[in-house]
C-alpha cells in the first residue's frame, strides 16, 4: 500500500464534496426559475440537481486481497460519476398575475426546497471539514514518520 493512499482518498472526497456544494448552491440560487429550459415550445422551471457518487476502489475485499498480495490497486476514494435531475413534480402555485401562470393562475415551481438544500449544504460542508481533518492527521502521520529516518 502506498504511503500517499491516505491523501488521494482525502483529495478525491474534497473534490467530490465540493462540487456537490456547488451543485447544491446552483440548486438555492435556482429555486425561484420558472423558465429554466424551453422543451416543446414552452418553458419548463428550473429541476433540481443531485450529485452521485461512488466508490473508486471495486469492494474491500478486492482492495484486501490486492494489498495482502503487493499487486498495485486503484487509489482509494470517491468519484462523481454523474449528476442527475430530481424526478420529484413541480410546485404549482397560484399566482395569477405571474407571467408563467397558466389559464387556472397556476404556476410552475421548481422542485427545489430550500430547507433540504441547507440540511445537504450542511452535511456537505461536514464531509469537507472532516476529510480536511483526515488529510491533516494523514500529513501528521507522514510527517512523524520521515522524523523516523533522521
């Protein structure tokens, strides 16, 4: 295994983290866009957007047997591999002198709740905060270790 494992776990995650921040402020700043896209002639509200990702390395045990073997494995971490559009319905509300309203007064909202925004801005912002702590502690470690060899 190699000694700068540690570091491209964390470095994969801090990247991951932040673009789910980005995605997720994208996501605030959108959540009052009626007319995010135009499909089929009329304009459709904004949809909001989520991050997926996984794990770079196969399982553990394809990662053990590899370390327990020397063979050289994939870096350890995480990877974004797409980023996809909530499914949930729109919010209709009735608003009758809004320009998207339709014949009823009622206007299409994007999906967007800004509550569960701030709880995923919040989780993210934690994940970030505890991979820097992890990416320190790896530093440390590496650190005390080179003291070693003196």
């Amino acid at each position: 295994m190699k000694l700068s494992s540690g570091f491209d776990a964390n470095a994969s995650a801090l990247t991951a983290q932040r673009l789910r921040m980005d995605v997720i402020s994208s996501n605030i700043a959108n959540a009052e866009t009626t007319r995010a896209k135009y499909v089929n002639g009329e304009f459709v509200p904004y949809s909001r957007k989520m991050v997926v990702m996984e794990p770079t390395s196969p399982n553990f045990s394809d990662v053990l047997a590899g370390t327990m073997s020397g063979s050289q494995e994939a870096s350890p971490g995480v990877k974004v591999t797409k980023i996809v559009e909530d499914r949930t319905p729109f919010k209709l509300v009735y608003n009758p002198s809004h320009p998207d309203a339709d014949a009823d007064g009622y206007v299409k909202m994007p999906n967007v709740d800004i509550a569960k925004e701030m709880i995923d801005m919040i989780s993210a912002s934690r994940a970030y905060e505890a991979n820097i702590t992890a990416l320190n502690a790896s530093k440390g470690m590496f650190a005390k270790a080179l003291e070693i060899g003196k």
